[in-house]
C-alpha cells in the first residue's frame, strides 16, 4: 500500500523480489540514457584535492550515487523506499566507505543538517512530484541542505519536444499523467519554480530522447544556490 502518491516502496519490492537491482530493472531497456546526462555534468565539473560532499535526492538502488562517488565526492543517498535503500546499500559494496544511504522523505529531512552539501543532485524525482506545494518542498530542501555557493543539478521531464501525451497517459491540460505520478514541466515554469526556491540558473537545456518509444526532451539544469 502507497503511504503517498510519490511512494515507491511497491515499486522497488518487484524490483526486489525479481533480482533486479534498481529502477531501470522495472522496465528493462525502456531509459537506456537515464544517467547520460548526469555523466556528462559529472566530466564537466572535474574536483580539485579535496573530496566534497553530495546528496542524492531520490537515490533509488543507488546507480546515480556510485556515478557521483567514483567521479570523487562524498555521497549521502536519500529516498523515501525502505527497500530502494536496501538495494542500494548491496549495490555499493566495498564502495560504501564514500557512500552513505537513508531511508527519508526529500520534502522534509530535519535529520539533515543545513547548509552541509556542495552538490545536490535530482536525476528523474522532481518529475514525480505532481503537486505545486510538493515540488515546493523538494526544491526548498534542496537548498536549505545546500552550502552558500552549493549546486543543484536536475533532469527533470519537459512538456516540449512534442511527447506523445495520449499514447503516455498525459492529460495535455493538467501534463500530469493517468496515475498522478509523473509530472511534465514547461522550461519558464522550471526557471520559476528555482527562482522561488532561492537558486539561480547557471544553465538550462533540452535534452531529446529520441532512444525512448514516446520521443521528447528532458530539461537538464544546474543551479546554484543564490
């Protein structure tokens, strides 16, 4: 049973129970470049000595997390499924030295300290969030674990580049789909939601996907906070 609409927990017991080991492993081959986009931020932004601190927001199995560690920093991984957490924590192995998960909800993390990350990255969560006053809380959250100068890199999925709404279930008014879980965002109304949540734009692009079978764009972001 969902204890909220963004719960994912049923979810990541399929995945669990069939030995899968993180989303992607629900619908095998459906997102082959999920993580393209994460990478290439990731090689644009090389580290200098020191190893700086990373949250995963919506971390999942883990996928995103060991890209963020291997490129240097120091992930904490956060999601709302007790069992993606699980997941997560046999994905990492060795590796969890760097990497620390916990199960908590990205809209309210009072057991995170303020002003303690570099990097805040959302790789595919903020799209699942449907409600203005959710999506609020998530971006406000970001910040607020964010340090001064700290950076949010999202991929999030956009209304342009002409998806097919009615093959996905997409109410064209509302670009929320049939199960009030996936959310389809327009660019200025991105630009606004980050400026309302306190971080300015350092770049904002349309990445197509012509790999997935209802071809659009994703809006890649990275924001820093003001």
């Amino acid at each position: 049973m969902r204890r909220t609409y963004y719960d994912h927990e049923p979810a990541y017991r399929r995945i669990k129970d069939a030995g899968g080991r993180g989303w992607d492993d629900l619908h095998p081959g459906a997102a082959p470049g999920s993580y393209d986009a994460l990478d290439a931020f990731l090689a644009d932004h090389p580290l200098g000595p020191a190893r700086p601190l990373a949250i995963d927001l919506g971390c999942g199995g883990g996928q995103a997390s060991l890209r963020i560690e291997r490129a240097g920093y120091r992930v904490l991984g956060v999601d709302f499924s007790p069992t993606a957490i699980e997941l997560a924590r046999a994905n990492a192995g060795s590796e969890m030295r760097s990497i620390k998960f916990l199960v908590a909800d990205c809209l309210s993390m009072p057991e995170i300290p303020s002003d303690a990350f570099d990097l805040a990255i959302d790789n595919h969560t903020l799209h699942c969030l449907v409600l203005p006053e959710d999506r609020r809380r998530f971006l406000a959250e970001a910040r607020r674990v964010l340090g001064p100068g700290g950076v949010l890199f999202s991929e999030t999925m956009s209304a342009e580049g002409e998806p097919d709404f009615k093959e996905l279930g997409v109410d064209p008014k509302t670009r929320i789909d049939e199960h009030r879980t996936r959310y389809w965002v327009l660019r200025d109304e991105l630009r606004t939601e980050l400026a309302e949540a306190g971080f300015e734009i350092r770049s904002m692009s349309l990445r197509p996907q012509p790999e997935r079978p209802n071809p659009g764009c994703t809006i890649v972001t990275v924001a820093a906070r003001a």
